[in-house]
C-alpha cells in the first residue's frame, strides 16, 4: 500500500509496526503468529512473555511481510534491537542480533552464524520447541545478557 505525503509524492508503507505501549498491546503479534498451531502460539507468547519480563521496557516491533516481531530497546532493527522471533510449524525461532558476542555457558546458541552485509551483527538463533526451553533459567540470563549487548541504553 502506499500512502501519500503532503507534497502529493507517494511512499511506501512503512514494513514494520511499532508497540512501545507494552506487553498488553498484542494485536500486531497475534497476527503474525495466527496462522500458527495452538502449541506454536503457546511458544511464541512465553518467548514473548520472557522478553517483557527481563526488560519491561521493550519496544515491540512486528514484520508483517517477515512473519517475524522483533524486540529492543528501541525500533531500529539492527541498532536497538536485541532479539527477534520467527513461527514455524513445529517451533519458533528465537534469534539474538548480536548472538556470538554473548556469554553462553550452556551452549544454547551455535557456535557458528549469520552476519549483517556490513560484518558488525554476530547473529545466532536457537529453535525453541518446548515450554521446558523457555523457562531454562539459562535462556532468561542470555536474554538479560542481549539487553545489554550492542544496543543502546532503554530510553527513558
């Protein structure tokens, strides 16, 4: 869709949604993860609920055409974000911009990943297919961990 800006010149809609009013606004991420079975959804809300709980603060933002929200301490992607989440069919994906520069002493996440075009994100992903994974007292440090890893400071 495109939209029209004072000048009469057209753009294109903006690709992701933004939430910084919270955990309880969820309309934008219970679409992406609709289409998703019961027990994918009941995946996805806990990684979401584990966000929210380590850093309250977090700004939310959904990719539609991506099928993926992305979290951080603000909404640019690979600035301010820490995390994102991706449903599949039989589990989601939990990924961490900066993955490879996080203490990880369980071994949750690869050794080996992704990285930007530009060579400064360490990416590193782990499929989560189980509520046991979510609640691992590890996974919860990690998360802690990304908060403060290559992003900014919350804004206040």
């Amino acid at each position: 869709m495109l939209t029209r800006t004072d000048q009469g010149d057209h753009m294109a809609e903006p690709a992701g949604r933004v939430n910084d009013r919270g955990r309880e606004d969820d309309a934008a991420f219970a679409e992406i993860i609709a289409e998703s079975s019961d027990a994918i959804q009941e995946l996805a809300r806990a990684v979401r609920d584990l966000i929210y709980d380590v850093l309250p603060q977090t700004v939310e933002v959904v990719w539609p055409r991506q099928g993926s929200v992305g979290w951080g301490t603000g909404p640019k992607k690979f600035t301010e974000q820490f995390a994102y989440l991706m449903p599949f069919q039989r589990h989601v994906t939990l990924g961490f911009y900066h993955g490879g520069e996080l203490p990880d002493p369980r071994g949750l996440l690869p050794e080996a990943g992704g990285r930007q075009v530009g060579g400064s994100l360490t990416m590193r992903s782990l499929r989560i297919t189980s509520l046991e994974q979510v609640h691992d007292p590890a996974l919860r440090t990690l998360i802690k961990a990304a908060t403060l890893t290559g992003v900014p400071p919350i804004r206040e």
